[in-house]
C-alpha cells in the first residue's frame, strides 16, 4: 500500500485521539505521579489529567470544527489548566501542529507527520531540551523519525505504531539517563536509574495516534 493510499485523517480521527490521550493519561495517572514524585514535583499525572479533562470538555461543546481548529483548543486549554512546565510544552505542541495543517480539512500522513515534527519542534523552541536531557523530547525525536523512515519504506500502513514504539523506547532510554533539564536536574546523579514521566506521558500520546489513527 503506498502512502497517498493510506486514510485521510479528517477532525473526527483527530478528536478520537485526542479522546483516546486523554483517556490514557486517566489510566496511568498514578504511574505518572509516581514516576514525577522520584524525579520531580509529583504531580505530573494530576496536572494532565485535570488539564485533558478540561480538554475532553471542550470537545464536548463541539464548537471547534477542522483538524486545525481541534488541535488549536486543544493546545490552548491545556496552556491554561495545565500546571508547571507540562503545560506550555503540550499546549505549544498542539499549537504547532495545528498551524502546520492549516486549513487542510483532511490530513494525509505526510502532512500529519510534518505537523507532529513541528510541534516537537516547538516543544524544542518552548524547552530549550536536547537529546539526551532526560525529558519528554528524548521519545518525541524518535518517534518523528521513525514516522518519517517508516512513511518512506515499505510498511507505511504501519508508519504510526512504528513512531509508538520508537517513543517506548525513547521512554526506556531515560532511566539511565542523568537530567539535565527541569526540576529533575536539580537532583544530579540521583536523577540517574529513573524513568521520565514527560516522557512516558509523550509516548501515550504517540500509541494513541496509533490506536486511534491507524
């Protein structure tokens, strides 16, 4: 199957992964928690919560119609319920992504993951972080590029569960890792052997656009 083949992605694709995020942020909530309590404020997993149901409530509402205009609420409810540093780079992610589709009214995978690269990118611009800082972007990065190969080669069909499972491992590659940005730096090598919860967080993002997208 080539890539122009694959499924558009219209507004309703894009709500039911928006949907599909906020209920997976709900099912880990306390993992979330309990990962940012090793490393950080303790209330990574609240904060998103309470900020994508506030989303979910938008969503309810119906008055955003498009691609854009979902991702675009999306983005600046959680800049605006979101607490601490979550908040900002999620809503600047959601914020690139719907400047990047513009008026499309359906999204062909290409253009998603030109969206999905310009939201990391504003995720990079809004958080100044690096690979290997220990944060959500070292499952972001991988993920985009894996969408990218994955969207040139043989398999495009399965482009997204590729990016999903480049971010798991993206995740996984922050335990060892020492913090070099955020509230976890503050800990030095007592960083090291922990999980990043912005990173964890970041890879539900990308496995519900596989679930929901694919």
């Amino acid at each position: 199957m080539a890539a122009e083949e694959l499924a558009a992605i219209d507004a309703a694709a894009i709500e039911r992964w928006i949907r599909a995020f906020a209920a997976a942020i709900a099912e880990h909530e306390q993992e979330l928690t309990r990962l940012d309590s090793a490393i950080g404020d303790a209330d990574h997993g609240a904060n998103m919560n309470r900020g994508l149901k506030a989303v979910l409530a938008k969503l309810d509402e119906g008055s955003a119609t498009g691609p854009a205009a979902l991702l675009k609420q999306t983005g600046m409810t959680l800049v605006s319920t979101v607490g601490g540093a979550s908040g900002p780079l999620y809503g600047t992610f959601f914020l690139r992504m719907a400047t990047a589709i513009g008026d499309a009214e359906t999204v062909d995978q290409k253009l998603f993951a030109a969206a999905l690269r310009a939201g990391v990118d504003g995720v990079v611009a809004r958080g100044k972080a690096e690979a290997g800082d220990k944060t959500m972007y070292d499952a972001l990065a991988p993920a985009v590029d894996a969408l990218d190969a994955a969207l040139g080669g043989e398999n495009p069909a399965g482009a997204l569960q590729a990016a999903a499972d480049a971010a798991a491992a993206g995740r996984d590659a922050t335990i060892p890792m020492l913090a070099r940005k955020g509230r976890a730096s503050y800990l030095g090598e007592r960083s090291i052997g922990h999980q990043d919860p912005g990173a964890t967080s970041a890879t539900l993002l990308l496995q519900a656009a596989a679930d929901a997208l694919a």
